[in-house]
C-alpha cells in the first residue's frame, strides 16, 4: 500500500473544502437512505465532521498499530449512532464515489485498491471493536442533569448522574447528546470517579453552536441527556510516569485538568502539581470557589490564575505558557495543556522552542470539530493556520 499516494490524494480532495462533505452525504444517503436517521436533523456542523475524521484516518493507515485502541474505541462509540457491522460497507463506498468524483483523472485503479485495502483495514478494527463492546457497555447511558450552574454568561458547570456507571479515566472525554438533536459532541469530565458516579462537566457555549448553546442555556436539572463511552487517552496520566506535573488550562480546558488534580489526590498527592489557569478576562474564571477548596485542601498543588485577554492583541497580556515558562524551568515535569486550538497551539510551539521534548508534551485542543487520534504538534500548529478558536 503507497501511504504517501493516499495522503497526497486525500489532501487534493480535502482541497474542495465543503463541497467534500456535501458530496459525500449525498452519495450516501441516496444509495442507503436508511442510514439518514443515525444523522441529525440539522446536518449544519455535521457536515465535515464524518467524511474529515475518515480521511485522515484511513490515510494514515500506517500508524494503525498506534490507532487500534483508539478504533476500537471510536468502533465502540459509534454504536451510539446505531450503527452496525452492515453500515461500514455503505460508507466505504460513499467515501469511494467521494475520492472518484475529485480526484478524477487522478482517481486510478492503484489507487483505488489502496483506498479500498486501508478503509477495510480501518472498518475491520471498528466494527471488531464495537462487538467487544456489545457485552461490556450499553451503546449510550441516560444521563440526568442533578444540577446546572451558570457561572458566566456563555459558561455553565452541569453535573449529570448516569442511569447506570459510567467508567471513565480522568482525562478522557465523553460523547454527550441532547435527545432533541441527535448531535453528538465531545465533553470532558472535570471530576475523577465519585462514589455516587456522577459526572461533572463545564461546558462554554459556542455561538450558534447546535449543543454547547443547548446545554449551557437551555437545559435544566431533571432533563435527560445521553452520554456515550469515554474515548481517548492524550490528557490521561498513562504516559506521565509518577513525576511532578505542570497543567496550563485555557477556559473549560480546565475541567480535564482538574480531574487530573482529583486523580492525583486520590492517588494519595505523591506529586507536586502546578496548574496555570487562563481566562480572556478576570470575571471569566469560573471555577475559583472549587479551585481554592482544592488549594486549601492539597500542599502539593499550587494554582496561578492568568488574564490573557485577547489573543488578537499581543504584546498586552500574557499567555498562560508564558507566565508559566517566566515563573520557571518545568522541563523535568509531564505538561498537560488543553483549551482553544490558539490556546493549545501557542503553549506546544512555545514549550517546543523553549527546548521541551514530544514526549513530555500532552495536550488536547477543545475547538476540533473531531476526535483527533494521535494529534502531533505540526497537527496542531496546521490547524491554527486553518481556524482559530474561543474556547
Ligand atoms: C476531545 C474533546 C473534548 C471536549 N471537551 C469540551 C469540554 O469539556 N467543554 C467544552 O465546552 N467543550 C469541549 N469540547 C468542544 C465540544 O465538543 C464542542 O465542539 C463545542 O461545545 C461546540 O459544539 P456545538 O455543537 O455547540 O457547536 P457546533 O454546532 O459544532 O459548531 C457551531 C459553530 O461554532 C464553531 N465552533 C465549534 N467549536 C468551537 C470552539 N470550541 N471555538 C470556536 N468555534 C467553535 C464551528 O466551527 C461552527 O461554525 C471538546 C471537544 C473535543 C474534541
């Protein structure tokens, strides 16, 4: 299998921008109409999620050995949208007509054999993952909203109790679903296990954003949400070994952090943890009542707080990574960074110049429209080119 061949193709047709997406439902849902009800209503927003993630998944293939918990995983999420072993194969051909149709004459049959060897490789390990799953998890938990705070106007802390356990590590995020819109999207727990297995998120509503607004506006405690298995393991404490850790959190990048700070607590403190906690202005720090309980209550922990205004005005505030780095040389410590794509991006190249290492850098940028597995710091730093963020 040419792996340069099918990057390169897959960039050409990422090039089409929207009309990729486009294409891609069309061919999809003429073909299969049955499978239009796993989508929402309102395909606004879906549109590019699917058909980008597929892209970049399947032309990555050769770090599928790296990719395969995460696939099993993401196998095991989709069975959120009902999907089946049956369905893989009408998606593979809509990704294919997708790929025919803008690359043309580029479309050969080496490459198509290619497309179809990799996207085979990928759906096999999904949908392996999905019938492991069957007997271990339901597809979704219902979840009920316990309590719902509004702590800025665009931010709100819920705190959901599953109908049944939900497992999760801190760090990892959450699929959650408002019934109403079908649209799942990602959400980071800011707790680590509780004895009553209730969940906390803080949520910041993105404007016109289909769920974000939902849940931070128009959700009280007693509705019902859906929630679906956690995913991924980039801001989980897996690979910082036992050392000391530096957390640099942008807005709600902050809850995943703080279920880091709960984590290491639980585990009894044996680590000094500083965390850096950013917000664009000083009545944007939502969370201050519950981080200086925990300040009180941990020596090992030690929280600065940081008013990096706007980040289209430089030179007038300081970012978190920069008062962070200004404070100290933290090279010998795991870096945990998560917020807005620029948030996410500026800490990485700033951390990276300043001489820090790949692996000692872990991090998760709130603003992807996707789950990206095995993000690397060029990843982050295109993205940044491509959009910018709010978070
Ligand atoms: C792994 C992961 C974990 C996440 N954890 C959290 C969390 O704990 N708390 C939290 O608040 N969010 C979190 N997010 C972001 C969240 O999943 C949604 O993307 C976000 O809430 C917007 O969803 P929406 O449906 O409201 O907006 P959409 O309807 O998807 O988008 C509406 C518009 O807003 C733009 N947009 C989407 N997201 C952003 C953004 N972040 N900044 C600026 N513009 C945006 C879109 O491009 C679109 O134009 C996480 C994302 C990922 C990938």
């Amino acid at each position: 299998m040419d792996v340069a061949r099918l990057k390169q193709s897959w960039h050409l047709v990422a090039g089409h921008g929207d009309q990729v997406p486009l294409f891609f439902y069309s061919t999809l849902f003429l073909a299969h109409p049955e499978v239009r009800q796993m989508f929402p209503t309102n395909m606004a927003g879906q549109r590019d999620r699917l058909v980008t993630a597929l892209g970049h998944v399947v032309s990555n293939v050769d770090q599928v050995d790296q990719l395969v918990g995460f696939l099993q995983s993401l196998g095991a999420d989709h069975r959120k949208f009902a999907v089946r072993a049956e369905h893989y194969p009408a998606v593979g051909e809509a990704l294919l007509a997708t790929l025919a149709h803008f690359l043309g004459e580029h479309w050969t049959e080496d490459l198509a054999q290619d497309w179809t060897a990799a996207y085979g490789l990928v759906a096999k390990v999904m949908s392996d993952g999905a019938s492991a799953a069957e007997n271990v998890s339901p597809p979704w938990w219902v979840g009920e909203v316990v309590a719902h705070e509004p702590r800025t106007f665009d931010i709100a802390v819920l705190t959901l109790r599953p109908q049944y356990l939900l497992p999760f590590e801190p760090g990892q995020s959450i699929g959650v679903s408002s019934p109403q819109t079908r649209a799942w999207r990602y959400y980071s727990p800011a707790n680590a296990a509780r004895s009553d297995g209730t969940i906390e998120l803080h949520v910041r509503a993105v404007p016109g954003g289909a769920v974000s607004s939902r849940l931070v506006y128009a959700t009280n405690v007693g509705d019902q949400l859906h929630l679906a298995a956690p995913l991924g393991e980039r801001l989980t404490l897996r690979r910082a070994g036992a050392g000391d850790l530096l957390l640099l959190a942008g807005g709600t990048g902050w809850g995943p952090l703080k279920s880091l700070v709960e984590q290491v607590a639980a585990e009894g403190g044996g680590r000094r943890v500083d965390v850096y906690v950013g917000a664009r202005s000083r009545t944007e720090f939502y969370d201050v009542d519950a981080i200086e309980k925990l300040v009180a209550s941990y020596p090992w922990l030690r929280v600065t707080y940081v008013v990096n205004g706007d980040p289209s005005r430089p030179g007038e505030f300081t970012s978190v990574v920069d008062r962070a780095m200004a404070d100290g040389d933290w090279r010998g410590r795991h870096v945990f960074a998560c917020g807005s794509d620029v948030m996410v991006s500026s800490a990485v190249s700033g951390l990276t110049q300043a001489g820090y290492h790949t692996g000692q850098l872990h991090y998760e940028a709130l603003g992807g429209q996707w789950y990206a597995p095995g993000q690397r710091v060029g990843d982050v730093q295109e993205q940044r080119a491509a959009d910018g963020g709010t978070q």
